[in-house]
C-alpha cells in the first residue's frame, strides 16, 4: 500500500507500466499483480532474487491504488482533463479550513464508554458551524453589498469594470438587487451540501463493502464491541453516512438563515417596515435555533445515537429556513413596504459588516474554551500529547486563520477591482471624524456616474491582512532560526546501525576496493549526513505549528480589535491632537495594508500551484497536498462540508479484499493455508491498521488473526499520529511506548525522547500480545527519511517492533541515498518479508 504521495501501482510492484493488470476495483480504489507473463520472466535468471519487481514463489503480490480517493480529482486526460482537474483541486483546497477544524473534535481524550451527549465535541462543531457561516457572510459582502448596493449610484452603474449587462440593473431599486445577488451565498452553501452528500454516496460503503455482523457473534467480536475497544474496531466509526448528513442539514440550515437574517436586517436599517422586521427575527431566531442543532447533533461513536434518528428535525429546520428565505426575496421584490432609506447613501453594508465580526468573537471564545478539554488529566501525561494537550486549541486557530486568510483575500480582491485598484486601505473609507483627506461619499438624488466609486468593504477583512502578515513574518523569522540550526544525530543513529558509520581513510590505510562498500559509504557519506541533518529540521512539525497557530491568534485578536475600534474613530470628532498623529502616522499603516494584500495573493498563488502542481514529470505528488492527506484521513464528524474522508472508502475496500483472500472459496483449493502480509508505506500504515482493527470486530476474527501480519515502513504513526490523536493511535491503542515532543533548538529533536529510557525488560512478551489486531507487526525506517519514524520506541533495547533500513540504495545503476521512498529495495524489507510470509531468506547479497 502506497502512502500520501499517491504512488503509482507500477512503482509499488517496482515493474513497467505494461508487466502489472488490474485484478479488481475501479477508478477511486483499485487492487494491481504482476502479470503471470512478468512473473515467468522474472523467475527465471539465477539471479532473480536480486531483481526489482522479484515476487517470491508462494507469494501473490497486490498492490492496493487508493490515490484516486484522495483529493477526490476526476482522471485528467488530455490538456481540458488536466485543467478540470487542477479547478477541482484548487476548489478543494479552499475548504482546506473545513477539514482542519473536523481533525479537532477527534484529537482530545474523548469520553471512555458511551455518553448521551458530548459538550466538548459540541463546541467543535459548533466552531465548525461558524466557520461556514464566515465563509457565507464573506461572500454576502462581496455579492450584495458590493455588486447590489455600493456599485449603483442613483440609476447609473459606477463600478465601470463591470460587464453591461450589469448596467441593466441600475434601474432596478436596491431592494430587488439585494434579492437577485443574495442567491450567490445561497448557491455556495446548497452546493457544498450538495458536494458533501455526492461524497457520501461514493465513500461511506462500510455497509455495502464489509459483510454483515452475524446474530452470535464470537467472544473476541463481542469484546470489540465493548464500550472500551478501540474506535477504529466500532463498526460506526466506518459507516457514519446518517450522522454526516444530520449535521450537513444542520450546516445548511444555518446558512440559508444567516442569509436570510443579513437581508431582513438590512433592509430595516435603510427603513423598513414591519414586515421585513419580523423576517429578519424569525430568519435569526431560526440562525440560532440551526448553530444549537449543529451543537447538539450527535457524530462520534462515543455518542449515543437514537435507532431511528432520521434527521427528520434537521430536514425540517433546513426547510424552514428556505421558507424564510423566499419570504424574505418576496418582500423586497414586491418593495412592501418600501424602504424609505437611501441605499447608495450609507457607508457600507452595516449589517454585513457586523456579521463577521461576531462570528470571529465567538470562534475566539470556543478556541478559549477548548483549552480546558485537557483537564482534569495529570501534567506528567501531558508530555505525550501534542501540545501539551492543546491539540484542539492549536487545530481549531489553524482553521481559523487560513480561514480569514482566505476570506480577506476575496474580499479586498473584489473590492480593489470594483474600487479601480486602489489598494486595500481605500476600502476602510474614511479616517477619523474631521480628517480634510477623509473620504466621503457621494450621496446621489438623481443620475450620477463616478469614476471612483470608493467602495468600503468590513475592516476585519484588510485589517487582517496587514496584521496577520506582519505576525506571520516574525512567526517565520523564529522558524527558520530555527531550522538553520545544526543538527546531528548521529549519537541516536550509531545505536541503531552501528555499521554504518564510517572514518575516513589516512595515508597509511590500504586504497579500497573498487566498488566496494566502504568507496559507495566513502563518496556518499556526506550526502547521507546531510539528508539526515535536513530530515531532523522536517521532523520539528509540531513546535513549528505551535508558532504559526499562536500567530494566527495574535492577529486575529488584534485585527478584531482594529476592526471595532476603526469605524468608531472615524465616525467620532477627535481633538486636535489626534487628529494631526492620525494624520501624521497613519500613512504608512494603511500603505503597509496594500502591500501586505498583494503579498497574500502571491503566497496564496504559490501555495495553491503546491496543492496542485505535480513536484516533477511523471509524478502526481504535490508538495503541500501532505497537508490536505493527513487532515482528511478522519471522518467528517466535526464539520461536514469539508474534503470527504477517503478511509471511510480504503478502510472496507482493503478489509473485503482481506477476507476474499483467506476465504478458501474465493479460488482454488490452497495448498497451504492463506494468510496476509499488509506492506504499507507512510499514510497506508494508518489505513491497514484501520482495515485490521475493523476487521477485529468480524465474528471469526479469532480464527483469523493468526493469518494476518504488518509490515510498515516511512511510518509517523507513534510521533504525530500517536500524540496529535491518542484516541485513535496513541500508545495505549497501539502498545507502542509514550513519545515526547521533539526539540525546536536541541541538535537531535529527538534526543531527549532517545535519552528517556529503553522500553521495559518485557517487551518482547507484551508484543505476543500486542493490541494490534495482528500476529506480528514489523516496521523499517532510517534516519534520512523525513516523513518515517520509529513505531515502537526511539531505542532499540527491548524494542520488538522496529528495524533500521539501509540508507544507501545500492540496487540501481548507480548508488543512491534513499529517503522517504525506496524501502521496498532493501535488504531489511525482504527479510522481514520472508520472516512474515514463511518463505526463504533472499541471499543477503
């Protein structure tokens, strides 16, 4: 099994393109084997074994392609399939923050056994919640304040980048073109429950894919189901389609109401009547009754969740609120009764305005609250948890920032191209009250046309974008002082493979020979040193996102503050003295805010090329598609609007493969007993301990547990997954010793987790009685990977799981250090191979 980089089935069997078939699956998931023509041809020369693609007699080798559930991208073929493709992952990539905040309700000590309701879990939903809502209010300031009420002055059009047809418009009241653009965040939010329930349908397939619980099941299934077995071995945990649809209904709701509510509110303010006013109360109160259903919708296999929950409450809600909706549209279309303000007059769309701020309060205020879901631990079983237990806080105002981040620069994008590209300070409007430079603007009675038409946009939005630029560049200026720090790590390296070091020769040794080890250890030993001291900077992931999540706090702390604090200072007279320091000192804050958007659009194209761009020709790896991998792993129980969860698919398509194989009806009579060796690399380790804890949970689990065998290599299962989800794969799930975090400025970051002690004397007992749901578990890794770790311990004393593989890479032409991928062509990977499946040592050479 491949890992996040999506490696294709021809390189995973180490064999051409044309030597390997599909022998099952489809495009999304699909199995691959040599072909019996391939195998023949490799069998026969003497030194067969020696060859890449070799697959021992008795062995039948799959390879499992679950790339195309990942960033769920239709197949490009051709120039228009390529460029549909890369849409399609740019537009997933905008709900990268979706996913984020999802990963937060899975990454805290959920409740032992079941519990009616969790309150934690409800707070990162609800989080989840608001965080839709600011993406829906973004879009309502840039459609409908911007397009349907700054850009008309009058009956004239004076956003003239605009094509004609909008100038049709112009003789349409405010009211009605209120209503016309409201249907934008109206169509986002229909068509991200749309997305997400297309999603569902093509991977939630536990139910379809794994085979139904018999009635009597056996002790060990019985066991599993337990209210203290691990998640991964819950049935629920993989078919979760009812609970994702509950709280997209709820998610729905929500959005449809807030707009709803921003338009009713709106018109009142510019002076409607009665009738407006009781839909904007009705549309709120149905806002807030959506945000508790949200809170209060069951979605972890911790929860109690009702037999017959239908969403039937939610389906209602949903309705209600498109009910209000279109009563809402027919008020202001039908213009009764008449608004009596003036539209075009006012500085901005108020109601708007406010909306974002208050739902960034309250998200600040969860992200407060989530600091308390550490307690009532102990301190001392803090230390291995990620961030000291602030796994959900840290999560949460990731989410957060990259969601403003995203926001401020649709807004300030749309609003400097409709402002005639004036930069972002021109759309905070005016200065202080009294300012001769401040700007106003034009109030029109009749036809009127402005070349500048000097919109304003909600000062969150580029105040933002300023601050959070200048946190973030202080933030990177401490990461990278960091990371250019030496690193060594030979002393932990020397304990595992003492071999492998290597002194140089002086006059007086003997020349070595040629080609020998010793000249390939000789001439790429520096190149090995340096790729070990690179892996060590890469592997300081979670202080280095400690730093950013507490950047995005500070700016966003500081720009809400900003944000409320700016519009009072313009609308308030100010005396003489501030008014001559505003005027003095604020040039080169607000030049400092058109600089710093034009910095956001560059980062942000060059982060997306990395979400969508393959690193080389011929590769489908995307540098920072790592991130999009590891943050949708989990199912959508937190927020379901975001990218689908792609084990909620591999985990039943891998486990009935699993079955079929050790079925003896699935072919022929054997002529031994079957069994089954899951090699995964990097990500699908976690997806094969997945697929065998769900299986943990089959009726004749007992029978078959024997048969089964892991080996894993490039893995970060124990020092992220381990500490960022102990739920899910901490120690206690897995059997592995507790990790510590890694040092930001020690030489070694994982010296100190080295120095903490060799596992117990008993080790090798307890891993006879591993909780893995296997009979053995081995996995590789080496010091120049940058994504692969130790599984069980840092130290190789005592440790049954663990085995250091060759850095240098002697199978190809030429010699080569190997890094993250590559591990099938060591020595280690086929001995333990031979070791797991029972067939012969290949000859070491």
């Amino acid at each position: 099994m491949h890992g996040i980089n999506n490696t294709a089935p021809s390189a995973l069997l180490d064999l051409a393109v044309t030597d390997i078939e599909c022998v099952a699956g489809d495009g999304l998931g699909s199995f691959w084997a040599p072909t019996p023509a391939a195998l023949d041809r490799l069998r026969r020369p003497p030194d067969a074994a020696g060859r890449r693609g070799f697959v021992p007699r008795g062995i039948r080798r799959e390879a499992y392609s679950w790339g195309g559930l990942v960033r769920s991208t239709p197949e490009p073929t051709g120039p228009g399939g390529a460029l549909v493709a890369g849409l399609a992952r740019v537009g997933w990539a905008l709900l990268l923050p979706f996913s984020i905040a999802n990963a937060a309700v899975w990454c805290w000590r959920l409740p032992t056994g079941t519990v009616v309701l969790s309150v934690r879990a409800g707070l990162v939903r609800l989080f989840g919640g608001l965080l839709t809502l600011l993406l829906l209010s973004t879009v309502m300031s840039v459609a409908v304040d911007l397009l349907a009420v700054q850009c008309y002055a009058g009956d004239s059009l004076v956003c003239t980048v605009l094509p004609q047809p909008f100038e049709a418009l112009a003789r349409w009241t405010p009211e009605r073109r209120m209503a016309l653009f409201s249907l934008a965040p109206v169509l986002v939010v229909v068509g991200l429950w749309l997305l997400s329930g297309i999603s569902r349908l093509r991977y939630d397939v536990a139910d379809r894919y794994l085979d139904a619980r018999e009635p009597s099941a056996s002790a060990d299934a019985a066991d599993a189901q337990k209210a203290d077995a691990p998640l991964l071995a819950r049935p629920q945990f993989w078919s979760n389609r009812g609970e994702t649809r509950r709280l997209s209904l709820g998610h729905l709701a929500a959005g449809v109401s807030l707009v709803s509510a921003e338009l009713g509110a709106q018109a009142v303010i510019d002076g409607g009547g009665v009738g407006l006013a009781m839909a904007a109360w009705l549309c709120g109160g149905l806002l807030l009754l959506s945000l508790a259903t949200v809170f209060g919708t069951r979605t972890l296999p911790v929860e109690r969740v009702a037999a017959s929950a239908a969403g039937r409450w939610q389906k209602t809600l949903a309705g209600l609120g498109g009910a209000g909706y279109l009563g809402t549209l027919g008020l202001l279309i039908a213009g009764w009764p008449s608004t009596g303000g003036d539209a075009t007059g006012r500085p901005g769309f108020t109601v708007t305005a406010l909306a974002p701020l208050t739902m960034v309060g309250l998200m600040l205020a969860l992200i407060v609250s989530s600091v308390f879901f550490r307690l009532p631990r102990a301190g001392a079983a803090l230390r291995f948890e990620a961030w000291h237990g602030l796994a959900p806080a840290v999560f949460l105002s990731l989410a957060l920032g990259i969601g403003l981040v995203l926001s401020s620069l649709v807004a300030v994008a749309a609003g400097d191209w409709l402002n005639g590209g004036a930069g972002a300070s021109a759309l905070l409007g005016s200065g202080p009250a009294g300012d001769p430079a401040a700007t106003v603007r034009t109030r029109c009675t009749g036809t009127c046309v402005s070349l500048d038409p000097q919109l304003t946009i909600p000062t969150l939005y580029p105040w933002f974008g300023g601050v959070a630029l200048f946190v973030f560049a202080a933030a990177v200026l401490v990461v990278v002082a960091a990371l250019l720090r030496r690193r060594a790590v030979a002393r932990r390296v020397e304990v595992w493979a003492p071999s492998t070091s290597f002194v140089g020769t002086s006059a007086e040794d003997q020349p070595m020979p040629v080609g020998s080890a010793a000249e390939l250890l000789a001439l790429l030993g520096p190149v090995r040193d340096r790729k070990r001291a690179t892996a060590a900077r890469l592997h300081l992931v979670e202080p280095v996102v400690a730093i950013l999540a507490a950047a995005a706090v500070v700016a966003v702390l500081a720009s809400e503050l900003l944000a409320w604090l700016y519009p009072r200072l313009s609308a308030s007279p100010v005396t003489a003295g501030v008014q001559a320091a505003w005027t003095g000192n604020a040039g080169w804050a607000l030049s400092w805010l058109d600089v710093a958007m034009g910095a956001w659009a560059g980062i942000a194209l060059l982060v997306l090329a990395g979400l969508v761009l393959p690193a080389g020709p011929g590769r489908s790896t995307r540098p920072l598609a790592t991130v999009w991998d590891l943050a949708c792993f989990l199912p959508r129980a937190g927020h379901p609007l975001g990218a689908p969860c792609y084990t909620e698919r591999a985990v039943p398509e891998l486990s009935r493969r699993i079955l079929w194989w050790l079925r003896p009806e699935s072919d022929t009579p054997a002529t031994r007993r079957r069994e089954v060796v899951l090699a995964a690399h990097s990500m699908g380790a976690v997806v094969s301990l997945a697929a065998l804890f769900s299986l943990s949970s089959h009726p004749h689990w007992a029978a078959l547990r024997p048969r089964m065998s892991l080996l894993t290599f490039g893995v970060q299962l124990r020092p992220y997954f381990g500490r960022f989800f102990p739920e899910l794969l901490g120690p206690a799930v897995l059997g592995t010793t507790p990790c510590l975090r890694p040092r930001l400025w020690a030489a070694d970051p994982w010296g100190a987790d080295h120095s903490a002690g060799a596992p117990e004397a008993g080790a090798n007992a307890a891993a006879a009685a591993s909780p893995v749901p296997a009979r053995r578990w081995v996995s590789l890794w080496r010091a120049t990977d940058s994504l692969g770790f130790p599984a069980f311990s840092n130290r190789p004393t005592g440790n049954p799981i663990d085995e250091f593989a060759d850095e240098i890479d002697t199978s190809g032409y030429t010699g080569a250090v190997g890094a993250h991928q590559g591990y099938y062509r060591t020595r280690q990977y086929h001995s333990a191979l031979a070791d797991l499946a029972g067939t012969v040592r290949p000859d070491p050479r």
